[in-house]
C-alpha cells in the first residue's frame, strides 16, 4: 500500500505541475495534503497545516488509499470534531481528488473511516480572502512538503519561472498524459 500512496503523492505533484501554464489568476496555490505522504494514516494532518494559508483561488489535493476509507466533507465543527460523517456535504472516492477553494469560511473534511478520523485522519481549512498579488509576481505555485525520495524531488521539480500562457506546452502536455494513465492502469 505504501507504494500506492507514493504513486498518487507523485501524480497529484505531476498533475499539479503541468496545470501551472492553465492555472491563470484563479488559483494561487496547489496544496498537496500532508505533503509528500498525502492523506494517510501515519500523517499528522493537523502540523502539516499548521503553517499553511488557504485562499480563495487555492486548489487542495487528496491522495489516498480507499483501502482506508474515502474522504467526507461535512458541514459543521461538532461534525468534524465527532467524526460524524453519516451526511456529508460530499464524498471523496477516487484516491486523488482537487478541491478549489472557492469561497472564504471553514471547510471540513476527515476520513470515513471512524478509527482513523479519531486518531487524527482529518482537516479543517479555513479559507482566507484571496491575497491582491503584484501582476509580475509569479503565478500559480505548489504548496508541498521537501521530497524525500529522488523520484519525488524529480517529479516536484518544475519550471522555475511560470509561463503566463493559458495553453499547456508539449512537455506538460506529456507529464499530465503520463501521469494520468499511470493512475488509471494503478501503477
């Protein structure tokens, strides 16, 4: 299981990679939950969050194992804090999902699976205005914890100056192709 969680970590990277030439003012940020061991039971979810900012704009990534349960958003704190997933505003089943931020407030999310929501498998984002960025600052970046495995640091290794093109170049046209099929095939 450890590998399919590295290989959804790794795609979720790519995917978020290759959309930085179509991400255009919308999204500022891409954020990887928990980092480069994704949503899974050894995370600390609530320290990796820690010291992050969520804005309206930003897109947040799952990356998980459905072997230990999909992914509730719900509605309330007392919901969340309870690990009461039984009316979820929404489901999360496929194993790498992107949620846009796309509204201020607090959102809630934590694994339907009782046992590890209590022991921590969950987020609360708050989600703060959308920040007035300079136009020549460079839009949009990935949020990721430091790759601990070269195939990682390959993976989170983009371009270092964004381009402003709303159109995908070959070569991010390539990585989203191959990261996609890797994730449908399961590899």
């Amino acid at each position: 299981m450890a590998g399919e969680y590295g290989l959804k970590v790794v795609v979720a990277i790519v995917v978020t990679v290759s959309l930085g030439g179509i991400c255009g003012v919308g999204a500022q940020l891409h954020h990887v939950v928990g980092g480069d061991r994704g949503w899974d039971p050894s995370s600390d979810l609530a320290s990796w969050s820690s010291n992050k900012t969520f804005r309206v704009g930003d897109n947040i990534w799952l990356a998980y194992s459905a072997a230990h349960g999909c992914i509730a958003e719900v509605k309330s704190k007392e919901e969340f804090e309870s690990c009461d997933v039984s009316n979820p505003i929404r489901m999360f089943t496929d194993g790498l999902d992107s949620i846009s931020m796309d509204q201020e407030g607090l959102r809630y999310f934590a694994s339907s699976n009782v046992e590890s929501c209590k022991n921590g498998l969950k987020l609360h984002v708050q989600v703060m205005p959308q920040s007035h960025q300079n136009p020549e600052t460079p839009n949009p970046k990935i949020a990721i914890a430091e790759p601990k495995s070269s195939l990682l640091a390959a993976a989170a290794a983009g371009p270092t100056t964004p381009s402003g093109s709303t159109r995908l170049t070959a070569a991010s046209l390539i990585l989203l192709s191959i990261g996609l099929v890797c994730y449908v095939m399961g590899i």
